[in-house]
C-alpha cells in the first residue's frame, strides 16, 4: 500500500531474496526515501511499505546478493547528503553494501556524480572479482536516458575505505 501522502505511490520495485527466505522489496516514491517491504509467503503478501534509510529522490534503486561474500549490494541515487545542484535529479549514483540483510549500508561508492547527469535503472551481474553494473546515463545534451553505460567496479574496491 502506497504511503497516504505520496502522489506517485509505490513504483519499480527492487526484490531480493534474504538468507531467512523472506523477499524483502524496495520501492521508490516521491516521500525522500526508498520504501521497505517484507513478504514471508513468497510474494504473496507484502507487510505494509515504510521508509527506509535509503535517501533517494523518485528514481529506483537496484539490489543483489553478492555470490562471492553472500553481501547485498545496492546501488542507487543517494541523496543522503547532497548539494541544491543535485536535489531532485537521478545523480549521483552510488553503490554500497550491506552485511545485515539490508538494514544498514556501508562502503558507499561513487560511480557517476555529474550534477547534469542522469543514471537510473540499473542491471547488476557479478564476475569472479567484480560487480558489473549497466545502466541508463544521459545528460542535457543528449537526453536523459538516451547512453547505456557499463563500468566494472573491483570487489576489492568496494570492499575498501568508504568515501
């Protein structure tokens, strides 16, 4: 169920499965935050939506379990601490991880930070040293969602100092 004050209820959800077999799902919305859900049934039912400490502005965010740590990795357009220049757009993008099942993240990465830009809607794959991400990049130029982009980031890396 949608928060009652939202004017775009919940949308593009992001599911993932956690080590206890719920699905926990996130979605966006235009209340700052990412939404959280849990199902124990597979799906069938959700437990209502709340917000999370995911700060983003309506853009979605992508969630997988790493293969190699068993972490999750998210990436997303944190908003958690951003200029004016970037209040309301789908930039910066970042990636971090979570060693308790999503309920807190650290190492956060950024991958694209261009106060023009735009990135959103990304695909997660895994190799046996990196997390492969493709997404849709634009800018004013040549629209937002007009590039794919692909970048490679090191497990190494993500795993290292955060920013």
């Amino acid at each position: 169920q949608a928060p009652p004050k939202s004017g775009t209820g919940l949308q593009e959800p992001a599911v993932v499965e956690l080590k206890d077999g719920r699905l926990m799902m996130l979605s966006r919305t235009d209340q700052g935050s990412q939404f959280r859900s849990y199902s124990s049934d597979g799906g069938i039912t959700w437990s209502p939506a709340e917000p999370s400490n995911i700060i983003s502005p309506v853009s979605p965010c992508s969630i997988e379990r790493m293969p190699s740590t068993g972490d999750l990795v998210l990436v997303w357009n944190d908003h958690s601490d951003v200029a004016d220049a970037y209040r309301g757009k789908r930039t910066p993008l970042h990636v971090a991880i979570s060693r308790d099942e999503g309920q807190t993240w650290e190492q956060r990465k950024t991958i694209e930070d261009d106060p023009a830009g735009w990135y959103c809607y990304t695909a997660i794959d895994f190799a046996p040293d990196a997390v492969l991400l493709g997404y849709c990049a634009g800018n004013p130029k040549v629209g937002h969602l007009n590039l794919t982009a692909i970048t490679r980031v090191d497990i190494d890396w993500l795993y290292g100092p955060g920013e």
